[in-house]
C-alpha cells in the first residue's frame, strides 16, 4: 500500500502499546499488575450514567450542532466562568468526542507548514505527532528534575523565533505530575503577547490537584483571546470511554474548529453531550472521593519507589502519575520498562514514550488500588534485587 508520505511523520501513544502487550501476556496465562494507562480505575458516577440513560429514552440519539448542544455549551461556559474567573460565552464553546479532538484541531486550524510550535518534552506524546503530521516544526522545551518538571523560562524566551506560532503547556502534567506556578504563567502570558502566540493549554488534569490550586493562563490579562482551553470529563469523571470533552476559545476561531468537527466527527454523540450537563452541574462528592484516593496512592507509590535501590521519586502535586529516576540502575529507560513487563508481570511505560528527554525515567500510572500499587511495587523490588 502507497501511503501518504506524511503518514510517516504520525505517532501513537505507546501506553495503548503496552497494554495490548500486557493483554497478550494476560491471555497466555501471567498475572499482569497495570500501572501503564492513564485512566482511573474507577466506575463513572451513577448520577451521570442515569443522566445517559434518561436522555437515551427521552430521544438524545440525533445529530446536534457541531459545535455542540446550545444548552450544553451554555453549561460548559458558565462551568468555566466561574472556574476560570473569566466571562465565556456559549459561542465560545465547542464540544467534541473526547478533549484530543481540541488538540489537533487547534494545531490544524492555526499552523501553518513550517510554523514552530513549542510543546513540553517529557510530555503527552500526541503534541509532537500532530505538530509533524500537519507539517509544522515541533521545538520541545525540555522539563527538567531539578526544575520541579516545570518550563524554564529563559530557554523559552531563547526558542520563541519568529516563526513560532503557538506555545502547548500542560498543568497539572502528563507524564511527571508537574504543577506550573502562577508565576510561570505570568512569564508565560509576557511571551506569548509579545510575540503573538497562541497558547494551546491542556487542562485536562485541572480538577486533580493535591496542593495550592489550579491557575489557567486564560485568567491572566489580555490573554483570554490568544488562549485555547482544552477540557474534558474522562479524568475527573472517570469517563474515557464515553468520549466527551471540549475547547474554549476566541469567538474568531470557535467556528473554524467547528468546522473541523463537521468534517471529521460530524458532532459529539447527543446523549454524552446531556451526561456532561449532570456532571458538571449535579453532585460532585465521588469525584471528590476519587481525587482523595488518588493523592493515597500518591503518597504510597512514591514512598515504595524511594525505597526501591537506584530509584527515586519526586512528590507529584496532581494528575495521577509518578515519574521515578531510574538512571542508577544503568538501563535504558524502554528495555527496562520491557523487562519489567515481561519478567515482573508490571506494566509501566519508559519515559521515553514522551519524548526524548524521558530517557532515564519510567511513567507509572496509579489509577489502580492500593493493593495493586503494592504488589507492583514489591515485583519491581525483587527484581531489581537480582541485577
């Protein structure tokens, strides 16, 4: 098959990879410990599910606006009012099968060929993919240990040229759990209206935080017109495969994403798009619960992986994911993350799924139980032990 040449320059995400390795094992008979995927564990709310259901009977089973139900978007845009401190309007609000839609649309709709886009590196790996498969040249800022995981502010001040057209970051971070300061988010805006950038900001972890709280730049002045906010309910709702999230933009740009909707999706299916009105308007204790559990196993896995020989751990301030040093043991981060998964039974990803400077580091996911993290972490120790 003659493929389009820039098929070539698209990625995956490797923690699907690895699951369906680890499912491999599991069908051959190996008890499989799964700390490589970023969901939780957790059951969707039953609130929100009997709000489907409700909406299933009731004839939700249609074609809606591409951008999106009107009284959906008017509850996304109050939602982010009032968390965001700034005034959205449903026009501003387009929703879409899950939040990465809004991910590649944005980058689709405002780079051009040869544009530069600066994104995190360690970092959610489809930023690059999209960044290459459109034609765009991908300029990573790299996250750094000492740095807390965080940008640096003066090597993006030094990457900023003037092709560059849009600046990706993501708080709290996937893979290393990283927080960016109101400060940083300060020097950040300072960049981006100076040179005219659009800021792509992936929000998708906002609500799981276990220290301060969540600032998003689209607050800061002058910055609500330039920023494109990225959000969905599969992380805080435990909802990722009803395949619902959304983008916050300017009104310049909102019909041009839902352009891109009608092209590709048609529209979000009707009767998630009525769930996510109960979740986000109805009651908010199991999510809540959730993000309690989360910072348990937290503190867990961070105090097991620190009592590991040749590892260690930064304290994570949100998502649900741990990125431990492994440079000490002397492998490579992927041909450990391999051997971990086929000799240990543990499944957990090489830090260089994220990027090239994820060498040295693995991604653990946990969004899993505490008797699980445990037994991970008690496999991992006894092998390590035997190198």
């Amino acid at each position: 098959m003659r493929l389009a040449q820039k098929m070539s320059r698209l990625g995956t995400e490797t923690a699907f990879e690895v699951l369906a390795r680890a499912k491999q094992l599991e069908k051959e008979g190996k008890e499989i410990i799964h700390l490589e995927i970023g969901e939780p564990d957790f059951d969707t709310p039953r609130n929100i599910t009997e709000a489907a259901i409700k909406a299933l009977k009731e004839g939700y089973t249609h074609y809606t606006p591409s951008a999106g139900l009107p009284e959906v978007r008017e509850v996304i845009a109050k939602y982010i009012s009032d968390t965001r401190k700034i005034k959205v309007d449903p026009d501003e609000v387009v929703v879409t099968p899950g939040a990465k839609p809004i991910m590649f649309f944005s980058i689709l709709a405002l780079v051009n060929e040869g544009d530069e886009v600066i994104y995190p590196n360690p970092g959610f790996p489809i930023y690059e993919s999209v960044i290459d498969f459109i034609g765009g040249k991908s300029v990573p800022i790299k996250l750094r240990e000492e740095n807390q995981f965080r940008l640096d502010l003066d090597e993006l001040k030094k990457l900023v040229t003037p092709k560059t057209k849009m600046i990706i970051i993501n708080s709290p971070q996937n893979p290393t759990g990283g927080i960016l300061t109101l400060e940083d988010l300060k020097a950040i805006a300072e960049i981006a209206i100076k040179n005219d950038i659009y800021v792509l900001s992936d929000e998708i972890y906002s609500r799981i935080i276990y220290e301060g709280e969540h600032h998003s730049i689209a607050s800061l002045p002058d910055m609500k017109e330039r920023t494109i906010i990225l959000d969905g309910l599969s992380k805080t709702y435990a909802m990722t495969g009803w395949r619902v999230g959304y983008g916050v933009m300017n009104k310049t740009l909102a019909p041009h994403i839902a352009r891109l909707m009608t092209n590709s999706n048609s529209c979000t299916a009707s009767f998630t798009q009525r769930a996510l009105i109960e979740a986000l308007t109805g009651p908010q204790d199991e999510p809540q619960k959730m993000d309690a559990e989360f910072k348990k196993r937290r503190d867990v896995i961070v105090k097991g992986l620190n009592e590991i020989p040749r590892f260690s751990c930064l304290l994570p301030k949100g998502a649900f994911y741990v990125f431990p040093n492994v440079k000490k043991t002397g492998w490579e981060s992927k041909k450990l993350a391999d051997t971990l998964l086929n000799e240990a039974g543990v499944a957990v990803l090489s830090g260089t799924s994220f990027g090239k400077y994820g060498e040295g580091y693995l991604r653990i996911s946990y969004a899993n139980s505490v008797e699980n993290i445990n037994k991970g972490l008690e496999r991992m120790k006894e092998f390590l032990a035997k190198l």
